[in-house]
C-alpha cells in the first residue's frame, strides 16, 4: 500500500481513522502525565514545552464520517487548558502551567493553513509569545529547540516530542539521542512507516546507505535480506524484531513501549513508539495502551520476553463503530495472559537471587520486554503470595498480606519452602 502524503492546498485535508486513533492515544497520554506530574499538593508551578515537529495543517476532515477532526497542535492545546482546570479545580494552592509550544512544519500549505486555522481559533496573540509555529523541517529546527527548552528547564528539560513522520527517513536515531542526551527529562512519541521499509527493504546500496544515515547500520548483523526472506518463515516478524531493537537501542532512550497501529487492508502498517529515560513514564503509556480498549496483536509472549508489537485496528474499535465487541476483548484476553505468563517468569527472577528483588528494580529493569503495566504485575505477584510462592518484604521488616500494600521499595524473596511446581 503506498502511503498517501497530506495535501494542504484546498483546505483541510482527509484523515483515516487509524490517525485520529493516534491522535486519541496522544490525547490520553497528556491528560495522564499531567495527572502524574501535579500530584503533590504544595507543587505551584509547572514547566513543559510542547513539541509537534510534523504540525500538519491543524484541522482534518474525517474520511468515513466528513465531520472536521482536530490535530496534533490542538491536541497539545486543548489538553493543556482541561488539565489546568481539573488539576486546580479542587486545590487550595492552585499551580501555574507555563507551557510553551512549537509546532513545526516543512510543508508551506499546511504551515499557512495551521496559522490560519489557530489564529481563527483566538490564539493569535500567542503566536510569537508562547506558540512558535516554523516553516521548516524539523530536523533543521532542533538545536534551537532544544536549546530553548534547556535554558528554560536547565534542571530536567522537562518535554514532550511528538514526531509523527511521514514514513521513516526524517527522524535518524543521532537527532533522537541527542534529544535525550540534552534533555533527562524528555519524552518521545515516534511514528515509523515500519510497513514501507519492509516493502522496500532489499540488499541494495541504496537501502544501505538509507540505514546509514537512520543511523541503523547492518542492523541484520550479517544477515542479507534474501538470506531472511528465503531462510526464515515469518521473515517480515523477523526484520521488524531486529529493526525495532536496534531503533530503540541507538537513541538513547532507557525505557520504551511501542503501539503498532494497523491499517485497514494490511499493509502500511507503523509503529507509535513512546521513549523516556524513566520507568514511571513507560508505565503511563503502558496504561493508555490497555485503558483505550483497542484490538491489540502481541508478537510473542505475554510475560516478560516478549517482543513489543502492539496493534490497532479500526476495524475492531469500538469507540469508531458505535457498537460493543462482541466476545472476548482482545485487551481482556492478554491481561489475563500477561499475568499467567508473569505467574511463571517472575518467581524464576525472584529465585535467581537469594536477597531477592525489590519491586521498583523487578519493574524497571523487566518492563522493557512485556506488555504489562506495573499494576498488572502486582496482579501476578498478588497471585503468588497467595500461592505461597513469595514473600514481599518491606523496608521495615513488615510481610506484605496483598498486592495493595506492595511498595516500590518492597523486597520479593523466595520463600522458606518452595512450591514444588517452582522447582524444575
């Protein structure tokens, strides 16, 4: 399927539903960090900048239903304005956001048609003070955006970029790792066409030098692409395994989740990937993924070694039918899964050490590699302590009765006398 690039010419542009699925996940995503960021109620102000390096045009026609769609860049706004009225809504101390925003964007209709549209919308006088809206690519802008966030945040560098590129050539993994680099406390959320470049992966000087400059170099380790294709059954699960690790490895993110968002018709298949450096960050994204209900595909096991493809497709979207699914939940199915395949491979984890395993370290050091978020596993550790299979230990001394009480700081420890199922 050859993707189709927006057209800003005439107006608003066509969207598909697998988009605004992308734009619904981002949504969620800043209303739960917003939610995580203001938790302490002696906290008065917040500082963030907001990054759209592909804006597009701001508003979209929906291509099924041709109601008007809004986009990233309204996205970003709208979500600042609810949480500063739900955070402050209760509070004694109300707390400041200063956020500031850029939206960045190479094409010239779609530039002119999102200024036209956010100054329509009453954010003209923002526009120069707080909103930066660039004629540009976003790889040329970056230094100075990173520049301005670190001389705003010099502490944490405290952002989120949302790069949703078209296809996967316009965000090598030098800009990514010089994003983290600069910034501890920056967040990515990336698209990756990773559907195109298996079309068009090949053995080719061309197809070298385009990994080259992704900064992915042999990332088959050896390995030709017709060896794979012709040697290795479920060849494209394959290329797209090695692709995704050795993506996430060379930008410089410690934790990542990937949301595989899947086309109607098959092909043109991309990822969503969300990167941080920290486990809480990755935790809240993973609760976004299972929270929205979408038909998730899972390519690989439900424990903690499974490799992260997660899919949406529109054609199972309750929320885009207007209907109830009717079965089995797919996000149903493969929480009760993860907690089996934990139930297993935890207690080997636990085991492998006689002092054990705080649940902080189990989480950040395994969340990497499953598809859980840190409250399911306390629903698989739950399980075992009911099993006797191990013991949680507080700081203090104290045993933990539930998975409710566990705390980060808590130690798992194998028990006195073992379940003879966990022996072999």
């Amino acid at each position: 399927m050859t993707l189709k690039q927006y057209n800003w010419t005439n107006g608003p542009d066509l969207i598909q539903q697998h988009s605004v699925a992308k734009h619904r996940i981002l949504e969620a995503y800043l209303a739960a960090y917003f939610r995580t960021l203001v938790s302490s109620p002696n906290q008065d102000v917040l500082r963030l900048t907001l990054v759209d390096g592909f804006a597009g045009g701001g508003l979209y026609v929906h291509n099924d239903t041709r109601e008007p769609v809004k986009g990233s860049p309204f996205i970003f706004l709208e979500a600042t304005r609810e949480a500063e009225f739900l955070i402050n809504k209760d509070r004694r101390k109300p707390v400041q956001l200063q956020v500031d925003y850029f939206f960045t964007e190479a094409d010239r209709h779609a530039y002119l048609h999102l200024d036209k549209v956010l100054r329509e919308a009453g954010h003209g006088d923002r526009i120069g003070n707080g909103i930066y809206i660039d004629h540009a690519r976003f790889q040329d802008k970056a230094d100075a955006i990173i520049g301005f966030i670190k001389k705003k945040s010099p502490k944490n560098g405290r952002s989120i970029f949302a790069l949703d590129q078209y296809g996967y050539k316009e965000v090598p993994t030098q800009l990514l790792r010089k994003i983290f680099d600069a910034l501890p406390s920056a967040e990515v959320i990336l698209t990756f066409g990773v559907d195109s470049f298996m079309n068009f992966a090949s053995d080719g000087e061309q197809v070298k030098d385009l990994l080259d400059g992704l900064g992915l170099p042999d990332i088959f380790r050896g390995r030709s692409v017709e060896e794979i294709k012709a040697s290795d059954r479920d060849w494209r699960l394959f290329l797209q395994s090695t692709l995704y690790r050795r993506l996430v490895e060379n930008c410089g993110a410690r934790h990542f989740t990937p949301f595989f968002i899947r086309n109607r018709g098959g092909h043109g298949d991309y990822w969503l990937i969300h990167m941080s450096q920290h486990h809480r960050a990755r935790d809240v994204m993973t609760e976004v993924h299972w929270a929205n209900s979408n038909y998730f595909i899972h390519y690989g096991g439900a424990g903690l070694d499974m490799f992260q493809m997660v899919g949406y497709d529109p054609a199972h979207d309750a929320a885009y039918l207007g209907q109830s699914l009717l079965g089995f939940e797919f996000d149903d199915v493969a929480r009760r899964a993860s907690i089996t395949a934990l139930n297993e491979h935890i207690p080997r984890r636990v085991y492998a050490d006689d002092s054990g395993i705080s649940f902080g370290e189990l989480f950040a050091t395994t969340c990497n590699g499953s598809p859980a978020s840190a409250q399911i596993y306390r629903e698989s550790i739950g399980k075992l302590l009911d099993e006797k299979a191990v013991e949680i230990v507080g700081v203090d001394g104290t045993k933990r009765r539930s998975s409710a009480q566990i705390k980060d700081s808590d130690q798992i420890l194998s028990p006195p006398q073992r379940p003879l199922f966990m022996t072999g």
